[in-house]
C-alpha cells in the first residue's frame, strides 16, 4: 500500500472519493457555527475538496487553510470558491508543514493515513498548534478496513494515543452526523497541552 501523492491524486481526478459528503459535514457545521472569533488561525490536514474551508471562508474565517498532497482537490476548492486566497492552498505533505493554527479541524484524514503514522499525526497536531489550541473534529469510531483506507478506531484507542499530548475536552458519538455515517463517529475537542 503506497498511499503517496499519486495515490491520493488519482482519486481525485477518477471521482473515487466515496468518503466525500459533497457538503460540511453537519457536525463540523454546528462547531462552526458557534464560533465568534473569525480572525482564528485555521488548518484543514489532508482537506481535499474540503466544503469545511469553503463553508468556514464563506463565514468570514478568512484564515482559513488547507493541506493536502493532492494539486487536484486543492484546484477543485480553487474551482468552488475562486476567491480563496491560492497562498492557502497548500500542495504537500502536512507532516512537513512548519506553521502554526489556533485550530484544526480534523475530517477524514485521521483514517486515511497509515495507522503506523497515527502516534506521528498526534505529535504533528500538538506541534501545529498554537498554546491553548485545538483540534476539534470527527473519528470513525467502526473498525472499517485494515488493507486500505479508511481504517477504523475506537475511543480507547484515540484516548491511549492523545492522552499524553491533549487535554480531552469532549470525546462522544455525534449527534448530528450526515445519515451515512449515522452511529459511525465521534466528535472530539481536544486541547492542547502546552507543559510538555
């Protein structure tokens, strides 16, 4: 399993994406939507078509970014939202990102890393983020696949890998998850620990 650059390209521009709601998930929308602070510092890892920065720049959260490996997913957000500055639209890899966020959201891109990379994402996450940042978003909490994404989790796993880098603020089934997913996830807020 190579899940490198072309990888995720290729299933961008085949339309393979059949972990792509076409829309903010609604979790992630109501998190939005609650928040006051429009100036906030906000990163997408692995966003793909990422309807979460198009609906978050749309919201006036013009510091908004997105990472991802594949130039096609980025084009396509390009494409939707023509004014979303193309500066932040960043084409690599996130583990080699060097900036700083005051959140990040997380959607999908948990699962599809290799789950050997999952203690790296943890240190990557903490490192990202700003004292008193955090990382708010959605995990699969289904066993899902083991020979390719997505992979799977549970909450004691989550817990086990984030516990000694983040304050776990809330860990929970979502209540409000997009009917195909439906007892699937859980939305996490979890701070960062900045006494490390």
């Amino acid at each position: 399993m190579n899940l490198n650059e072309e990888f995720w390209d290729n299933r961008y521009k085949n339309n393979d994406t059949g972990w792509d709601l076409g829309q903010i998930s609604p979790p992630l929308k109501a998190y939005i939507d609650q928040l006051d602070d429009t100036s906030l510092k906000i990163l997408i890892p692995g966003g793909g078509n990422s309807y979460e920065a198009e609906y978050l720049f749309n919201s006036g959260f013009k510091n908004t970014f997105v990472v991802d490996v594949s130039k096609t997913a980025l084009q396509n957000i390009k494409s939707r939202v023509p004014n979303f500055p193309s500066k932040q639209l960043l084409h690599k890899n996130v583990f080699d990102l060097q900036m700083n966020f005051d959140l990040i959201l997380e959607q999908t891109f948990f699962c599809a890393i290799e789950p050997q990379l999952r203690n790296d994402y943890v240190i990557k996450m903490h490192n990202l983020l700003s004292n008193d940042g955090k990382l708010v978003g959605l995990l699969f909490n289904v066993d899902l696949y083991t020979d390719r994404p997505p992979f799977g989790g549970s909450s004691s796993e989550y817990i086990d890998r984030f516990n000694n880098h983040f304050e776990v603020r809330l860990m929970e089934k979502a209540y409000n998850s997009h009917e195909s997913r439906i007892d699937k996830e859980l939305f996490v807020i979890l701070e960062k620990k900045s006494n490390l």
